[in-house]
C-alpha cells in the first residue's frame, strides 16, 4: 500500500465517522479551532502536523472504498469496515508506543532530524579528512546552523564525543529495532545512509509503521539529550522548541485572570471577541479539565440541558439545532462539547 492509504486507515475508527478534510487540515498542521476540537474528539490532539513529517498531504479515500475497507456515513464521514479493521492492525503490526507525541507537539522533528543527519556527516567526513562529498539535501537555514556550529566546536574532541553520545544513546534504548533504523539512516564516511522506504522494504515492515518507529526514536533522542551534561547534540535543538498553545492564547489567559473582563481583555489586547473566544476555546483543549475555568462561562445546568436536548453522541451535536430558548452562544456550547469530551476522557 501507499503510505497515504495507509495513514488514512491509521487515522480512522471503526466507530466513530471521521471527516477526510479535517484529517487533512490535523495532517496539515492547520491550528484552527475547529481542526484542534475535532483532532481532540477524534483523540489524535497529538498527530497535529504529522503530515509535513511523513510528507503526506492528501489521503486516498477512494482505493480504500474499492478495496472495501472504509465505508462513507450519510455525513460524507468515513469509517473503517471490518475488513479496514483487520488490515490496520496487520499494517501496524504490534507497534503500541505513542509517546512520542508530546515530544512532536512541541518541538520541530523534521528541522532537528535535518541539522542531525547532516551534522553526524560532517564529523564522520572530517574525521577522515574527506573535504569532497555530497552533504546531506538539506534546507539552506539547516545547512547554514549546522555549518556554524562546526565552527564553533572544539575539533580535536568532537568525533569521539559524538561516537560516545550515540553510542550511549544506542546502548540505552529498550528496543534493538528502534537503534537498527537509527542507525541505518546515518550518512557518513562512505556511507550513503538508506531513507525509510528503503528500511521499510529491506525489513518486509509497512510504511507507516517504520515512519511511526521514526518519530519514536527521534523523540528519545530529544528526551535523551536533554538530560545529558555537556550534550553535543543538544545544540541542534536551538530554536526548535514551541509551546504547544499559542503565546497570544496565553497571554489572554493571563490578563484574563487578572480582571476576569473579556471586553477589556479584548479592549487592552486590540482584538475582537470572537479572537479572544477562540482563545480560550484553544486554551480549553489542550488544558486538563481542572486548570480551565469552565465555571466563568458555562453553568451545569446548561450542560445538563444540552445534554437532554441533544442526547449523548456530542459528534452528531449541530449548534443550529438548538432551541432558541437554550440561548446560548456558540463559545458556550462548543466549551460545554470541549468540557464533556474531557469527561469522557478521563481528564
């Protein structure tokens, strides 16, 4: 299978329909409320921009009809049929470990993995004293810090250094399979290093999973470096390092807790209302349930009244289908769907 049919069935359910355009905008990375609220009911929050990783744009939803392994709903939302469920867990394999994600929403993989690759070269080049050599392709920002960095480095160290950190990086990790990719994608002193097509193919394993194994190892990688004294591979995550939530989300949080005012916050801050309420819907998404103030905006009765006029499936709740005298505002019904989904979540 292609590795975009084969994102498309990771990404589905066999329960719950989900929509091929807002998959795409959460493959995308497109941070719009409505994309985080539905990648939060859909429970892949941490997928956010995954896509630009994989180098996945569009999902291909019609091979998987005619192959019989998603079925459309009457609200043009997919689902996988049995036979979808079968193949995604054969695709998968036994891979279990998503922990990665945190790692992903916060930090850039792909610009850390570039400077990385092209940095481990370099050295292993240098060491041999090989001047001519096709360095990794790389974007010229990532070529331009690596190239700074060699600079700035203490030469007569930094191959052994560097062969000590990866060693004992390799040596730490649980999984020998992980350390195998690793380090089959290395490129150094004639060694051209294999892409993950290339592992996936040699290794009979599917596409994703191997990409999925990435983003694993890569993420230990970060965990690891971070703890280690006098890293040099550390330095490649200068400039890097995000927080998940928006800085202007936050910063409306923390004027907002100073005067409880959305019109001044909104006044002091020169945005509209309906910024600031996209704000706090964000900041509503990615905070645990106990850490937003749910109680300045909604009460349990209206919860409760949405919930009796509305049933329990939150998916198939439509705003324009409620009762003129529930009256409330959308930014108060999408907080009510945001704080049940929590529930439902154990958060």
């Amino acid at each position: 299978m292609k590795l975009n049919e084969e994102v498309a069935l990771f990404l589905l359910d066999s329960q719950q329909p989900r929509r091929k355009r807002l998959l795409e905008n959460l493959l995308a990375g497109k941070k719009t409320v409505a994309t985080i609220y539905w990648a939060l009911r859909y429970q892949l929050l941490g997928y956010l921009g995954m896509g630009r990783y994989l180098g996945v744009v569009k999902l291909n939803f019609r091979v998987l009809e005619k192959k019989q392994l998603v079925k459309l709903d009457d609200n043009q939302a997919y689902v996988l049929t049995e036979q979808g469920i079968g193949l995604k867990n054969e695709i998968l394999n036994h891979y279990s470990n998503f922990k990665w994600q945190r790692n992903f929403q916060t930090v850039n993989f792909m610009r850390f993995k570039n400077r990385l690759l092209l940095f481990i070269q370099v050295i292993s080049e240098y060491q041999h004293q090989q001047r001519n050599y096709y360095p990794v392709n790389v974007p010229d920002s990532e070529m331009g810090f690596v190239k700074y960095y060699f600079k700035m480095i203490d030469k007569t160290s930094i191959s052994n250094n560097l062969k000590n950190e990866l060693l004992e990086f390799f040596s730490g990790l649980k999984n020998d399979q992980l350390a195998n990719l690793f380090a089959n994608e290395l490129v150094g002193f004639q060694n051209n290093g294999k892409a993950l097509f290339q592992i996936a193919s040699d290794e009979h394993e599917s596409l994703i999973e191997v990409y999925l194994s990435d983003l694993e190892v890569i993420s230990n990688l970060i965990d690891f470096v971070k703890h280690k004294e006098n890293s040099v591979i550390l330095p490649l995550l200068e400039g890097l390092q995000h927080a998940a939530i928006s800085e202007s989300a936050l910063l409306t949080l923390k004027q907002y807790l100073i005067s409880h005012d959305l019109n001044k916050v909104a006044q002091n801050r020169r945005l509209k209302e309906s910024t600031i309420f996209e704000h706090f819907l964000e900041l509503a998404i990615y905070f645990p349930i106990n850490k937003f103030p749910y109680s300045d905006f909604i009460e349990q009765s209206q919860i409760d009244a949405l919930k009796q006029e509305l049933g329990s499936n939150i998916d198939s709740w439509k705003y324009e289908s409620l009762a003129v005298a529930t009256n409330l505002s959308f930014f108060q019904f999408r907080l009510v769907e945001i704080y049940l989904t929590k529930v439902e979540m154990g958060d």
